[in-house]
C-alpha cells in the first residue's frame, strides 16, 4: 500500500506496533483465499484509525502476476492463448488435438507440443472467452483434460498440474511394478527349463510347474494384467477408437484384448487346442510397453529440463527495504530489510541484494558497486562491473559487495519471465517438417490396422497355400498348425510393433532441447520453423550502427550555423528524449556532461531512417539526416555531405539549418571474425545503413565485406525492398538490427534477428534475439539451427525406418524363407525402444551443443 504523508521517528514506531494486526490478517489470506477482497479493506482499515491516508494500488496476494488482464480478459493482447494439454500419449494424441483445434469457429491456428504438453491457439479477433472456454471443453471431451493457462492463475494452475504428474508418476509406477511382478509370475512355468539344465528334472516336472504352465492360471494373469494396470492404457486406447481419432494405445488395446480374447476360445471350444501362450501375451505386452512409456517419460524430462531449470531462476523471496534509503555503499548491509515473497515486489520498490544471490528482479542499483554474472544473457560466465545507475536482470548472480535497486519491471514483465514466455511459445510452434510428421502420425493408426487385417487376409487365404511350411516351423510352435491362429498372432504382431510415436516425437523433442539450450546462452529462437529456415540460409545482411558498430557513439564536433554550439546540442538532446537509439544516447550523454539542461518538450515523433520531430519551447525542430532536414525547414543551400563519420542536422522551422553535430562509432570486435566466417562458408554478406555512404564503405571494409555489398543512404523501406529483391532471386535471407529502422526489413526478411540493445519493435519483428548483444551468438544460433534440423532429419529417418522394417517382419515377411517371426511380447519391446531411441537422440544435442 502506498502510504502518504512523511514518516518521522514517532510515525514510523506506530506504524510497526500496528504491524502484528496487519500480519495476522495477511496470514489469514495466505492460507484463506476467501479473504482476498476483504484484506485490504482490513489494512486500509488499521491504517487509516492511525491517521494514515492509505491507496492501495495493488492487493496483497499470493499471485505470481502482478500486471495481471481484467478479470473478463482470459486471453493475451494478440489474441494467443496457451493451454496445458494432458493425457497424451503419442503422435496420433498430439495430432488429433490439432485438429480438433483447428475444426473450432474461432481458431486461426493451432500447435501442439506433446512433449510439453501444452497447446498454443491463435484466435480470431472477435473470439471471447466463452468461445475459449467451450474450446477447453471439446478437448476435455474428448478424452484429454485441458486447461487455459492465463497471468492470473499460471502459478497456482501450473503447480496443480505438477502435483497431479506427481501422483500420476506415482500411480504409473506401482502398475509398472505391479505388472513385472505379473509378468515374472507368467514366466514361472519356463523355469523349467533352467531346472533341466542345471540337472534338477525332479522339480522341472513337480505339480506346482505343471500347474503354472496350465491355461487357468495364464487365463489368470492375463486377465488381472488387463483389468489392472494395463485397465487405463487399454481404456483410453478404446476411448480413442470410439471417437474416430485412434492412438498408439488403441493399436495396443486391439493387440492385447484379441490376444487374450482368443486364448479364451480354449474354453468355450474344447476341440481347439490353443497354446496358454494367447492368455499370457497381454501380461507381458503390457510391462514392456509400462516399462516403455516410463523410461521414455524420463527421457521427455531430461530433455525439457533446461526450460523448468530456466523457470526456476528467480529466488522465491526479496528483501524490500523498509527504512529510509541509505546512499552510502559501505551502509548497505546495515540497513533494515524484510523477505517478502518476490511476486509481491513492485515497481518502484527499493530491494536488498548480498553477494552471491540471485537478483530476484530488473531494475537499477541505487547504492553500491558490484559485479554480476549475467551468463543467464550471454551464455558465458563472467562477472561484469555493476554501480549507481547501471541496470540488472532479475535471475543473474551477484558478487562482491551488497546493493541496494529499485525494481523497474516485475513479474510478467521482467526479461525472464518475457524469456520463458518465449520459448515455451516457441516450443509450441512447430516446424514445417514437424506437419508432415504430424499428419502422418494422425493417420498412422488406420493404417496399422489395415496392415493388420490384410496380414490375417494374407496369411488365411494364400499364405498358408503358398508357403505351407511356415505352419509347422519351431517360430510358431504355439498355433499348432491352425491357419487361423498363425494368421490371428502374425496380425496381432503388426498391431503392437507399429509406433506412431516415434514418429510424433521427432520433431518437438528436438525443438525443445534446442530452444531451451539456446535460451540458456541467451539465444531466443521463436520456434521450430524459425529453426528450420536457419538451417538454409544463403544470404545475411547486416546493419551498421548498434549491430556491427558497438553502437556507443562519440562527439567528435559541434557546427553551429545560427544561435551558440550549446543551443545545437540542447535541441539535439532534448529532441531525442523520448528515442531508444544509440545516437539518442550518446547526444543526451554529451548534454549532460557538458551542463547543458534539456528544454521543455511539448511533443516528439520519430521518423524511421530520417530523424525526429519534437516541438521545443514552442517551436519546431528537426534533428536527424542531412536531406531530411533541409526538406523539412525548406533550407535548400546544403550541400551533400561524404563525411566518413556520423552526422546528425539540427534544425529549426524559423531559422532553418541551425548546425550538425559529428559522432564516431567503433568497430564491434568481433565483427570481422564473425563476417568472416560467414564468406568462408560460402554465405553472401551485405552491410545495409541509412547512414552516408562514406562512413558506410568505411566501416564495411573494416570488417571484411566486398564493396558492391555495401549499401548506405537507405530508408527503412528501401531496406526492406532490398530484402525482398534477393528474396526473389532464390536467396534465403536474415537480417540482423537492432532499431526501429530495422523493424519492416526484420520483419521482410526469412530470419529477423534482433541485437539484445535493440528496442521492443525490433524484439517482436525479430525470429531470433541475441540477448548478450553479441555477434557471436550469432554464429551460435545458426549453429543450433543447422544442428537441429541434421537431428530432426535423423530423427524421422530412425522413426521411419523402424516402422518401415517393423511391420513387415511382424507381418511374417521373412518367415517362410528366414523362419524369422515376433512374438508379440518381442513386438512390444521394439514399440516401446524405438520412442526412447529417438527421444534419447535429441537429447544428444545437449552434448553437442555443450562441446561446441
């Protein structure tokens, strides 16, 4: 709450006595959400008897967001929202989800992640929040439990779904152990074998072997395999098929329950003699693919651990200052603190930082010098020179000595929640290559089930025929000749070996690795296409100032044409207050060391790629390139300018041409390292400015760039025209800036990729945000991009060529020459690796990303 008035000694001791009442009811809220309402009222209440006039701009709460939407707004600004998608298995699950999603009225597009679970569903703009709440309940309906994930309840829903994943492990675990105990136990009666070997025939052939080996007591097993922990895999697998969208469990359902529907023929048909067998392959089909689907969840895990460890940066509670502000860097540590939650940190606020804690918020250090690690943006861990006045990211690591900031942005609006928020969103975007698989996978199981039933077709009426021998080869001893058993097992076979999920999991397993290993080295790739289009680029074009230029401009000179240096200065400066360039700052940097107060802005609009308009003191001014000032205080006697530095006019609506102001750049250091790696690698690099072509070709041939790839003068639109002429010729393109100038070319290119410093408008325009402002991290990115997609290609090939080879052995492809067949229990084991090959390759990446 904001208190008002000035607090001495006597003000503050009574506000601290009443202190007890205001934690008993901030207790009772913590733990009692029906107060929610009533507690402020409660505080306002204490407050203002103690002669206190109290606002309160925010509520106590145990919320994580504190900008949080009005209540009737569910979803985001840009019409996206996200939901958290449960109960699916398999790439059929995932597929289907989509395209129930993308059958509503109001849906634009959708993207499933079945590794994460969660959907992101763009709606169209007249869409409400009726209309998201009855696109929750179609999916809920259909067999898989979703939720809207929203600001307000993200936290709270968000540990929900843990807690439920938790008793959901828990419970998958006792039917995993559950079902070996079965499986062991169906399996008693081989021992005999063993027995036999090691010269124990008389226990071999006991009763109680015998007894084990009979079709009641395998009967028994399977029955209690299926109506136990196999019971939810085979329901949903039912559940699926009833509903016309088929999953992997409903290819295991028809395996299992045919199976063992067919052992049970032996006692209704005395005179057929079917081996136990039939009754016991439900119990070991069962824990091969429990046991499956549980080390492939591990592997899921492992591989989505670096966006839950991203998460979980920010330290659950801060140190908000409650005494008088202390400016002295060695009282820091002495000055009075409480911990209070960090979701409850505001803007404004003034926290207490000691060395080796995490920031828990962004903002600016008021008091004190330290040093902070901020590997969290650039991917290296080093610690960076920190005092009064520079800035820090909630989530990185502070060393030395304590400070004291001032939060500037908080909860839904700090960098790592913006972070997390983008890579789960781009998790949930899927790659062009990742739709083909998709469909695919969403007709896969009809089509395993045709190739099921033209097996037993096959096998009933001309297989046996042809190939007469295979009934009696020692492979299928158990269907004693029978055509129709031999044709019902080998049908059976194709059933379980099939896995669409493999197929399913080829792409987003490796999209989400990538993504989260690259926003581990402060890398932002908004989604899987975006990684996709990395991996074909031809042509990258760069931008000068801010991108290959350090962006840290110097004045060099001050012209004056009319009035005194100062006022050039002073115009300049004020004019770009309301800019978030680097010449903006440098020129208000330049003011302030030289004295120069800023003058009274009445308005300022920006000109992309000419300059700034602002009306000072009641006059207009224009600040910005040569030619554009000159048009705009009609001033036609300049001359054009070939300085081999920036210029920046000053101008006056009544006195034209009032003077230039010349500011030097530096050469990034790494810019010619990374440009020339790029030509070595065959890619076409251009330097594209709207600066004079001097200073341009100047700073082009420092960093290695042919001169015909050197283009200055240009406007944003000019520069987006460029992108779309080499577009044209075949060439894929990125664009690298940092600016507002930037913003149409960054959004024309293939790939826009944004520097860290850039501004807001770059960010959204941009595919890619380089966090550290580095172009190194631009070799890194391209890097990840052609890595991943070398793993997604890997990816469907091993997925395709399992089921391509799978189904046909298990179909009995090469028994009548190889005498080579699957018992269902082997098919079973193959279905349940294959996924946790392919999930297991991606995770790789971390290895190879890790080396690199």
């Amino acid at each position: 709450a904001m208190v008002q008035g000035k607090l001495a000694g006597l003000t503050t001791t009574t506000l601290r006595t009443g202190t007890r009442s205001i934690h008993t009811y901030a207790r009772t809220f913590h733990y009692d959400k029906t107060q929610q309402r009533a507690l402020p009222n409660a505080l306002r209440g204490i407050l203002v008897r103690a002669r206190f006039p109290v606002d309160l701009p925010r509520a106590i709460s145990t919320d994580t967001s504190l900008d949080a939407p009005p209540e009737n707004a569910s979803t985001a600004p840009d019409n996206v929202v996200v939901l958290d998608v449960t109960k699916m298995m398999c790439g059929g699950c995932s597929a289907s989800v989509k395209k129930m999603l993308s059958q509503q009225p109001k849906v634009k597009e959708a993207s499933v992640n079945l590794i994460t679970g969660t959907a992101v569903v763009h709606l169209a703009p007249e869409s409400s929040d009726k209309d998201v709440d009855d696109i929750v309940r179609v999916i809920s309906d259909k067999g898989f439990p979703t939720f809207l994930r929203t600001a307000e309840n993200s936290a709270e829903q968000m540990e929900q779904i843990r807690l439920a994943k938790v008793e959901e492990e828990r419970k998958e675990k006792l039917s995993l152990q559950f079902a070996w105990l079965l499986a062991v136990s169906c399996y008693g009666h081989h021992l005999g074998h063993l027995l036999h070997g090691l010269g124990l025939h008389q226990y071999a052939h006991s009763e109680f072997m015998s007894w084990l080996g009979t079709p009641a007591v395998g009967g028994a097993l399977g029955a209690i395999a299926i109506l136990g922990p196999g019971r939810a895999l085979l329901r949903d697998g039912f559940n699926a098929f009833v509903n016309g969208r088929p999953n992997m469990n409903s290819l295991i359902s028809l395996g299992a329950t045919t199976s063992f529907s067919t052992g049970l023929l032996s006692a209704f048909l005395p005179n057929l003699s079917i081996d136990p067998s039939f009754l016991e392959e439900p119990v070991m089909l069962l824990a091969f693919v429990l046991l499956g689907r549980s080390l492939e969840k591990k592997a899921r895990a492992e591989a989505s651990n670096d966006l839950t460890s991203l998460a979980n940066l920010l330290p659950s509670h801060a140190r908000l200052v409650k005494e008088e502000i202390e400016h002295d860097a060695s009282k820091v540590e002495a000055i009075g603190s409480i911990p209070i939650p960090t979701s409850m940190i505001r803007t404004g606020d003034v926290i207490q930082v000691f060395p080796s804690e995490t920031i828990p918020v962004d903002g600016e250090i008021i008091t004190g010098t330290c040093s902070v690690d901020e590997a969290l943006l650039t991917g290296e861990s080093r610690t960076i020179l920190k005092t009064d006045g520079d800035s820090v990211t909630g989530g990185t690591i502070l060393f030395d000595s304590p400070v004291l900031i001032k939060a500037t942005t908080t909860g839904e609006s700090s960098t790592l929640s913006r972070i997390g928020r983008l890579v789960a969103e781009a998790q949930g975007r899927e790659a062009p290559i990742q739709r083909l698989a998709d469909r695919v996978a969403g007709w896969f199981c009809y089509g395993v089930m045709s190739a099921s039933a033209f097996t037993f077709a096959f096998w009933y009426s001309l297989g046996t025929h042809i190939f007469p021998n295979v009934l009696y080869s020692d492979m299928v001893a158990d269907v004693d000749g029978s055509i129709e058993l031999l044709s019902l097992k080998l049908a059976i076979d194709v059933l379980v070996v099939a896995c669409p999920c493999a197929l399913g999991l080829a792409t987003p397993t490796a999209v989400l690795v990538s993504s989260s290993a690259a926003a581990k080295r402060g890398i932002l790739v908004k989604g899987g296409e975006t990684l996709e289009r990395m991996s074909s680029i031809s042509s990258i074009i760069f931008d000068k100032t801010g991108t290959v230029t350090e962006g840290k401009l110097q004045v060099l000179s001050v012209s004056n044409f009319a009035g005194t240096k100062d006022d050039v200065i002073r115009l300049a400066a004020t004019a770009e207050t309301q800019t978030i360039h680097p010449i903006a700052a440098s020129l208000q940097s330049y003011a302030q060391e030289k004295g120069i107060k800023p003058g009274k802005i009445a308005k300022s609009t920006t000109e992309p790629g000419n300059g700034v308009f602002a009306k000072i003191d009641g006059e207009d001014i224009y600040v910005g390139r040569q030619e554009w000032v000159g048009q705009k205080t009609g001033d036609s006697s300049l001359r054009p300018s070939q300085s081999e530095f920036t210029e920046i006019w000053v101008g006056s609506s009544s006195a034209g041409v009032l003077g230039k102001i010349c500011l030097s750049d530096t050469v990034r250091e790494d810019s010619r390292e990374v440009i020339e790696g790029f030509l070595k690698e065959g890619k076409n690099v251009f330097l594209l400015s709207g600066d004079n072509i001097g200073i341009t070709r100047r700073v082009g041939t420092m960093i290695g760039i042919s001169e015909s790839n050197i283009l200055g003068e240009k406007s944003p639109e000019e520069k987006a025209r460029f992108v779309e002429s080499l577009k044209s010729s075949g060439q894929t393109v990125a664009m690298v800036g940092d600016g507002v100038n930037d913003t149409i070319a960054l959004g024309s290119a293939d790939i826009g990729i944004a520097m860290g410093r850039g501004t807001d408008a770059a960010g959204s325009a941009a595919d890619v945000i380089l966090l550290g402002d580095k172009l190194t991290q631009l070799r890194e990115a391209i890097f990840i991009g052609d890595t991943t997609m070398a793993k997604i290609k890997q990816n469907l090939t091993l997925a395709l060529m399992y089921n391509s080879l799978g189904i046909p052995i298990a179909a009995g492809a090469l028994l009548p020459k190889f005498d080579i067949v699957l018992s269902p229990t082997l098919a079973a084991a193959m279905m349940a690796c294959s996924s946790i090959v392919v999930v297991g390759n991606s995770v790789l990446l971390k290895k190879k990303f890790a080396d690199q």
